[in-house]
C-alpha cells in the first residue's frame, strides 16, 4: 500500500489517497510507467501526481526506514520540487515568526 498526493497548477496537494504499492508493476495498466503517471489520469483538476510517505515526518521515518520526500504530505502542504519534498503550511501565530528548516522540512520558530 502506498499514498499519492494531487498537485495543483501551483504544486500544493489537493488530495491524498491511498493507491497501489510503488513495487506492484505487475498490475500496473498498459501504457504507464508508474502509478503516478496511472493515478494522475483518474483526476482532471489535478497538475500532478507524487507519491508520498505516511511514515516521513520532518524529514526522518518512523521506523527508522529512509525518510521520503520530507513528510507525508497533507491538504494544503507545497511540494517543492527543486529539493523533491513536500513543505507543510506555514503556521501563524501573532507576533511570532517562523522560518524554513531544510534539514527537517518544517518551520521552526525564529529565536530573536
């Protein structure tokens, strides 16, 4: 079992959903190379199809596995597709702000 995030024009996830395995290509249809390319078929409003992984967060895996793209990516998450990572949104809070970790993928609070 593997997740598949929607990409818009603008590279932010409109959805995921839960697809064949990356590995399964025995089943993969006729004329597809991936079942990225397969899964962006099923979806006219969608710019892009990327695989994503439930077990990456901040770009580490929980299970001690290889982290892929970053983090599992989430409605409104960005993938940037320079560094090939999914970047969730920048949060907000007043008076507070945050900056890019290009180590972990996420925002972190600037220490002034």
């Amino acid at each position: 079992m593997a997740h598949y995030a929607f990409l818009d024009e603008n590279n932010k996830v409109i959805e995921v959903i839960t697809g064949k395995d990356e590995n399964d290509t025995e089943t993969l249809p006729e004329g597809f190379d991936d079942w990225e390319a397969y899964y962006l078929t099923k979806r006219d409003n969608a710019s892009d199809c990327k695989r994503t992984s439930y077990n990456t967060q901040n770009n580490s895996h929980l299970f001690d596995g290889t982290a892929y793209r970053g983090n599992f990516a989430g409605m409104g998450y960005t993938y940037d597709s320079e560094n090939d990572v999914f970047i969730p949104p920048k949060p907000y809070q007043e008076g507070i702000d945050f900056e890019l970790d290009s180590a972990t993928w996420s925002w972190v609070e600037i220490e002034e």
